[in-house]
C-alpha cells in the first residue's frame, strides 16, 4: 500500500543553519507529493508540491525535489529563521486512491535564536 | 478566492454529551471533504471523507459521525463523547481538477472533560 515516513524530530537548530528534513515514501504508480507546515495551533498550509519525477517544488526558501529513484522527497532550507518553527508534513496522493493524502507522521523543527 | 471555516474554534465538553462541529468551504463547488483528528502527539487521523451531498466514507470505526447536508457543509458529530474524543479537528477540502492538494481549516480544538 501507499506510505510515508518522516525523519523523527524534534529537530533543533540554530538560526541561519541549513535544514533537511527526510521524507521517504512507497506507492504505485506516480503518486503527488506535498509538504504541509502547521504552526502551533493552527491548520496545515501547503508549502510546496511536485507532480512528476525531477519536479522541484520551492515555496519561501524551502525546496524538495521529487527523486523517483530513491522515492524521496527530501525539504530543505539554506538559511532557517526562528519564524520557521513549527510541524512539517510530507503527504503524498496517488490518483488511484481517488483525492484522499497519505500523510507522514511529522517533524517538529525548532530553531533558536 | 476559496475560504474554508471551521467552528467552534475551541470547545470544552463534559463526557456524554453530543458533539456537532462545523464546517463550510466558500468559492468552489462540489469539493471533497475531509475530516481529521489530531490527537496529542502530531500525527493526522483520515476520519471521514465525502465527494458529494450526503456521500460520506468512514476510515476508522469510532464513536464519531459525519453529514453533508449541503454542498460546501460538513458536519462532525457525536451522541455521546468519550475522553478518548479529545483532540484538534481539522476539515479540508480539495478539488479533483487539480493535482490533489487539500486545502485545511483553521481547525477546532475539543477537550473532553
């Protein structure tokens, strides 16, 4: 079946260090893949998608590329702000399960001024 | 623009007594919808989802219901909650047009006393 694995966090970082958050995923097929960030009390926003394999999607800073070779779809960010702090989501929708997400568990990122 | 409500935004209720949340998409038509629960730790639980008026597919068994009385409404609800019930509850919508993203609520946070 379709799944998602994140890398466990917390992650703790320091402010301007770079971030990668792992995201590895098993489906049929091509699946969508996505990342969601939750701030503390709030819904998910999305914050980048990537449709097909080598597809790059960015969104303020962070980036992820869609590797089909490896299922991966690692984020990354070059320069972290302590405003970055919060819950990140990899999800992932394969068009035969109609419009439902497979989300990973999450990783929460704290960064420190 | 598409908007997405959820209300309450916060709800306190003793033990056995009926839930109802809310939830309503403004500026597209015929969404799939979706409920989920949050519980203390990050990760997101498919509850119920739903692609048309009084069309709802359940993912978990439980103590909770769903309705969609209307297009852009859909309503969770409980006869009798349990402190199990307990947790953040977000909707969200999508649109099959597009590549699958969901787009979610502000969310509600239920404690079960």
């Amino acid at each position: 079946g379709n799944s998602v694995t994140q890398m466990e966090g917390p992650v703790t970082l320091s402010e301007e260090a770079f971030l990668t958050i792992n995201c590895t995923y098993t489906a049929t097929g091509y699946p969508s893949l996505f990342w969601y960030v939750q701030y503390p009390g709030e819904g998910l926003q999305l914050l980048l998608k990537a449709t097909k394999a080598d597809d790059k999607g960015s969104n303020k800073g962070f980036e992820a590329t869609y590797r089909k070779e490896t299922t991966s779809f690692h984020l990354e960010k070059g320069s972290v702000q302590v405003s970055d702090s919060a819950v990140y989501f990899c999800a992932l929708r394969n068009r035969r399960g109609g419009g439902k997400l497979i989300f990973g568990q999450g990783t929460e990122l704290s960064v420190k001024p | 623009s598409q908007t997405i409500h959820q209300w309450p935004a916060t709800l306190v209720q003793p033990v056995g007594s009926p839930l109802s949340l809310e939830c309503t998409v403004e500026g597209t038509s015929n969404p799939n919808l979706y409920w989920y629960r949050q519980a203390a730790g990050r990760g997101l639980q498919l509850l119920f989802y739903s692609v048309g008026i009084g069309q709802i597919s359940s993912e978990v068994p439980q103590n909770l219901s769903a309705s969609r009385p209307q297009d852009r409404q859909f309503i969770l609800s409980s006869k009798k909650l349990l402190l199990s019930d307990s947790g953040f509850y977000l909707c969200a919508w999508n649109d099959l047009a597009g590549d699958g993203e969901q787009y979610f609520g502000p969310g509600t946070r239920l404690t079960v006393t």
